[in-house]
C-alpha cells in the first residue's frame, strides 16, 4: 500500500537508504489542534516580544512554516510556547544577520522545545482534506483545480501542501477502496496537484538555473518534486524538474551545462540507484554542486559526506535547505 509520511508526502513503505543522518523531527497529523489560550500568546504581543512585525510572523508562516501550531481559521492566531521557542531562535538569527530561510532551518535544530516544523492541521483544513479526497474519487478534477488553485494563492505552495493535500493522500491511503481504487484516486490528485502547481509564477526569462531537481523513483509520479519547484519559485529562486529516472551520464551532462548551485535528490523509498545517483554528482567535472538529499528513502543513519545536506524529510524541510543554500 501507497505510505504518506509524517507530513503528507506520498512514499513508500519500504525501508530507506541507509547513507546519512536526519535532523530530528516530529510531523504528527493531529487529530485535535486545539491551544490553551491561558498558556499562548496572539500575534501582536508575540511580536512585540521579538520586535518583528506582525507582517513578519506572517511571512515567516507561509514560507517556512514556522506559525501558531493550533490556529484555526476564523479566529485569532494565537502561539503555543513551542512556538514562541522557534520563533525567538528565528529572531535572534536573522537579528544577526543570516537569511531568513537559513534561520528557519536552524531556528527548528537549536529550539529546546519540541519543533513546529509545518502548519498544523486543524479541524477546518482536516474537513476540506476530506473535501479533497472524496472530489479526487468522483475524479471530479474542476472542484480540485478551483480549491487546490484558491488554497495556493491564499495561503502558498508549502501551507497548502502540508495542511490539505498531504492530509488528503493519507486519507486515500487508508480508506476502504480496493487497492486499484486507491491508486486511481491517488493519481488522480497528484495529477491535479501539478497542474496548480505549475502555474506558480516562475523567476522571469533568462535567469540562470539555481537548483535542478530529480527522483530517483523511476514508477513514481513527481509531485512531491512539483511541490518543491513551485515553492521555490514563490521565493524567486529558478529550478529545473528532471523528473523521475534520469540516467546517470544524462544527469551529470545536465549538471555540467547548467550548473546549479543545489541539486536536490528525492526518493520515495529505498532504491538501489540512490548511492549511483550521489557517485554522478560527485564526480561530474569541473562542478560540484551542493547535493540535498530529501524524502524517506534515505535513512538517518551515518556521517553526510562533504557537500551534502540532509536528509530532509518533508517539502517544508527541504525548501527552507534550498533556499538557505542560494
């Protein structure tokens, strides 16, 4: 059976690669989300506190997923103090002067409380992800299109990933269809995912390529990678999507020509060609890009090699990397 993980990118269940360690994570999809208010702070007075703006806090939620882990639509944001853990650490870095994507990455290393690493799911998105599911059964593409295209604009690619779509794949993941059935609803939502995705303004004509991206899952659709191109696109940054199952002479003649500053590496699930891929990319003349490894095919174990970064294992994860990297 298809497998989500924790933060709602498709995968395998198979075991991972076993090459390199993870930072440490927890990406539960709750049930309740709900916070105590007498233990929580609004926006403005969060804020104050960190001497940001709260136009700030916002732009910190939509792009790198550092927000109030209980907020539900409709009322007023509020942080938990796990949040204003994270957050304070984000202040004190971009105080001193780092990018605010580098900062998000390890704003969630240095917390001491536990990590709010993506936008929680509350009871409000947990029913249109419900929404989504039963309209990508009905295969009925013009209701997923109208919300997945509203749900982007209004909130971006990677609040939209972690709070619908991925709480929709597990949904269709654990429903009670027949295994041919899960697997057309699947696509079918994958499919439609793409699609909106695709129409993220991309960095104007003639910008050089900073990141290239490939998966090395050759029967997988891409759409975890389609997420990944589009919320970097919302940063400014320009990627090239390979797509699944490049050969490795046809990568290394990709890097070699274009010359990206990052190339990420996402699978799925454990795959002999992974250790190939990495052997391409560390070889390939005169250029050395950094290589980000992410998705759950790689296993948290060993020591990254000189030039690597990761794993990271959501779509949050692995733009923040990206992005602190250009």
């Amino acid at each position: 059976m298809v497998g989500v993980h924790a933060a709602g990118t498709p995968m395998s269940d198979d075991q991972p690669h076993r090459l390199m360690p993870s930072i440490d994570r927890h990406h539960p999809v709750p049930d309740d989300c709900r916070t105590s208010t007498e233990s929580s702070l609004p926006a403005g007075a969060l804020a104050r506190r960190l001497g940001v703006a709260p136009t700030t806090l916002r732009s910190w939620h939509q792009r790198y997923g550092l927000g109030p882990s209980g907020h539900q639509a409709g009322r007023h944001r509020r942080y938990t103090p796990q949040d204003v853990a994270v957050l304070t650490v984000m202040a004190q870095l971009t105080a001193r002067g780092l990018s605010a994507a580098e900062a998000a990455l390890q704003a969630r290393r240095q917390a001491t409380l536990q990590p709010v690493d993506h936008p929680a799911v509350s009871h409000h998105t947990q029913s249109a992800a419900r929404g989504i599911a039963r309209a990508a059964r009905r295969m009925d593409v013009l209701t997923l299109r109208e919300t997945l295209t509203a749900a982007v604009a209004a909130q971006g690619v990677v609040h939209t990933w972690h709070t619908l779509a991925g709480p929709a794949f597990i949904l269709i993941s654990r429903a009670r269809y027949s295994e041919a059935r899960r697997a057309s609803t699947r696509r079918v939502l994958a499919r439609c995912l793409s699609e909106v995705f695709a129409t993220v303004p991309r960095p104007c004509s003639g910008s050089s390529v900073q990141v290239l991206l490939i998966a090395i899952d050759e029967h997988r659709d891409c759409v975890a990678l389609d997420a990944v191109a589009a919320a970097l696109a919302e940063d400014r940054i320009a990627s090239v999507h390979l797509g699944a199952g490049l050969r490795p002479a046809a990568l290394a003649d990709a890097v070699g020509r274009s010359r990206p500053t990052v190339v990420v590496v996402w699978s799925h699930g454990r795959h002999c060609r992974g250790p190939e891929i990495l052997r391409t990319l560390a070889d390939v003349s005169g250029w050395r890009p950094t290589v980000v490894i992410a998705g759950k095919g790689w296993a948290p174990q060993g020591t990254p090699a000189v030039g690597m970064v990761g794993p990271c294992r959501d779509l949050a994860d692995t733009v923040t990397a990206v992005a602190g990297l250009i």
